[in-house]
C-alpha cells in the first residue's frame, strides 16, 4: 500500500467512526442503543422474520431476540406468529416504534451536516466513487 492509500484508509475509517458515533448519539437521544435503532431502520409497515432480520443485520439471531425483547417492552414492536409456519417469529413496527425511529432520523445530522461542506460538484464526484468503490451490488 502507498502513503497515500495507507492516509485515505485511515480517512475512511475516521469516517467510519464519527458515522457510528453520530448514530449512537442519535439513537441516545430516544433512549435506545445503536443496534436497537438499527433493528427499527429495518422494520418495514410489513411485519419481518427474525431469522431474516439476524441475516441483514448480520448479527447472531440470538442477539436479534435481545434486542426485540427490549423493543417490545417499550412497545416498539410486536412479535407475531408467522400465519405459514407458527414456529416463525415475525417482527412488526407499532406507531411509536415509527415515531422513535423518525426522531432518531431526525437526530441524525451527520451525513447531511458533512456532505454540506462539500460543494454541488464535490457531492457528484464523492457519490461517483463510492459507488464504484462499493461496486455493483450499491
């Protein structure tokens, strides 16, 4: 690696941390850790597997019933017997997990904060090489 890849991976981890700083501090802000906020960015109107949920989180399904069982006594979510398979846990956003998650959204300044210290142009290029460094799958 050349000086200046060893300084821009170290730029992009710095990054990497204040982001998840910035959304611990935002999930704090409601009373939540950052994993349980994440779970409720998850959540769709639609009620989702656990199992699924373990996946996308890539997180053990262990910690994905922790997590939800917190939620659940705040009354976030609901947990509900999938109608094809009553083994299945499904979880299911209630309205005050959708208020939570959208006052954790709107706590959350930091891309939008960040990416207003670049210009228009800057914003383009940035969005052009993330994309290509994430690849196609972004």
């Amino acid at each position: 690696m050349t000086e200046v890849a060893d300084a821009l991976a170290r730029q992009v981890w710095d990054l990497v941390f204040a982001y998840d700083a910035a959304y611990d501090r935002a999930a704090q802000v409601v009373g939540l850790s950052a994993a349980q906020a994440c779970l409720l960015e998850h959540l769709s109107p639609d009620s989702r597997p656990m199992g699924e949920l373990a996946l996308e989180l890539r997180c053990d399904a262990s910690n994905v019933t922790q997590l939800v069982s917190r939620l659940e006594t705040r009354g976030l979510v609901a947990r509900v017997a999938d109608p094809d398979d009553r083994r299945i846990k499904r979880v299911l956003i209630t309205p005050a997990g959708a208020d939570v998650r959208r006052a954790v959204r709107g706590a959350f300044g930091f891309p939008s904060e960040r990416l207003g210290l670049l210009t228009d142009q800057e914003q383009r290029q940035l969005y052009g090489l993330l994309r290509k460094m994430l690849g196609p799958a972004s």
